[in-house]
C-alpha cells in the first residue's frame, strides 16, 4: 500500500470516529459505506474489463483492472464528499476515479463504446438481483424454522448479514437506476451520444465535461424528486425479495 493510500485510509477513519463521537453517523450508516466503496469499485472496474474484452487495454495498462480501494480512490468523491455528508447528516454518496477508457482502440468504438457504458449499471442490477436472492432465501430459511402459525405472529430482528445483504440490493439498484439517468457523465447518457450525429459529438463532449457538479447539485438539493423515483424501485425489489 503507498503513503498515499495509507493517508487517505488514516483521513477517512478519523472522519469516521468523529463523525460516531458527534453521533452524526449510526451503525446502519457504517454498514451502508461498507457496501457502497465495493459496489463503485465492481461498477468502476466492470467498464475497463468490457472495454479489454473489445481491444483497449488501456484500463489495464493503468492499473485499474483490481479490487483494490486504493487504486480507485478519488480525494473528492471517495473522501471529502462522503465525509462532508456525514457531517451535515444526509445520505453519504461518492464516486471513484473513472476507470479510463480510449475509444478509438474499441473494435467498433460508437456500438461498443455504449456497451462499455451500460456494463457499469448492469453490474450493479446483478448485484442487487444476488442479494437480493441471498436474503431471501435466508429470510425463507428462518421463517420455516419457526412454523407456519407462528411466522405471521413474530418479527424476526434483522441480523448484521440481513442489513448487509438489504444495503447491497438496494445501494447497487439505486446505482444502477441513478446511473442509467441519461445527463453526462452518467452511463445512461451514452444511449443519447450514440444517436447524435458524429459532427455534434465534439459540442457534446465539451459539455460533458462541466456537468458533473450538476450532477452532484441535482442529487443534493433535489432529494424529494429524486425520492419519488427511487422509492417505488426499492418498494418494489423489497417485495420481490423479502417474505
């Protein structure tokens, strides 16, 4: 692990353990940021590996084709700004360093370069659907154990294994959703530059790049609209899922 690593784990620790002493953060909190970092990860690293399997290495010549936090972290999004919402008692949200990814090396760069997009949303509904098959079966499990009469009778308290896996369904749909939304930079947005004409990409591209922070604005203070369309979707799964 570099001193950079070390540095950024020491900051997010602290921040952790005085965010606890403000109690500002609850357990399910801490529970929630152990399955977002892996979830951005697996979401972040998805895209250069679907991107090697259609001819750029570039990912892998990088580095960035590994599990390790380290390797993905970004000052802002993986450290500042889930700190900062910590501390102001919101939902903690980030992001990673986006894997690179070079078009042009892609085999047929506008069709693949749209499937390289969408693989980072499409790792994050299987994860939500595996978890969402793993607490349901173990509900399922408990619930036989204690007898058909008495189930509709009890409440069974959920374990640290059932917050786990409900975080990992719901964070991973609600990933996959936000990222489907289609504004650039988000993944979704790739259905709408493969439509474009190839002489609008440039303007598209240019704007592109300054529409993250409205991303980011749009989450922060507009969280009403934003739950209007998120929670019928976690509603939903949750009926799937959970007996």
């Amino acid at each position: 692990m570099s001193y950079k690593g070390i540095g950024f784990t020491v900051l997010f620790v602290a921040i952790l353990f005085a965010a606890e002493l403000s109690h500002v953060i609850s357990p399910d909190s801490l529970v929630l940021l152990v399955v977002l970092v892996p979830s951005i990860i697996l979401h972040e690293v998805s895209h250069g590996f679907v991107a090697l399997l259609f001819g750029d290495e570039t990912a892998r010549r990088a580095g960035r084709l590994t599990l390790n936090p380290f390797a993905h972290i970004d000052p802002v999004g993986s450290v500042l700004l889930p700190a900062l919402l910590i501390f102001a008692g919101l939902t903690p949200i980030g992001y990673a360093k986006p894997v690179p990814v070079n078009v042009s090396r892609l085999r047929s760069p506008r069709n693949q370069s749209v499937l390289v997009s969408l693989a980072g949303p499409a790792v994050n509904f299987i994860l939500a659907v595996i978890a969402g098959l793993m607490l349901h079966f173990k509900l399922s499990h408990e619930l036989s154990q204690v007898g058909v009469y008495s189930a509709s009778q009890i409440t069974i308290d959920p374990s640290l294994v059932d917050r786990i896996l409900f975080y990992m369904g719901s964070i991973n749909l609600l990933l996959g959703v936000f990222n489907m939304i289609p504004i650039p930079p988000l993944d979704g947005s790739a259905l709408i530059e493969r439509l474009l004409p190839a002489g609008a990409l440039p303007g598209y591209f240019r704007l592109r790049g300054v529409m993250l922070p409205v991303v980011l604005l749009l989450f922060l203070f507009f969280p009403g609209a934003l739950a209007r369309v998120f929670t019928p979707i976690i509603d939903l799964w949750s009926r799937v899922f959970v007996p």
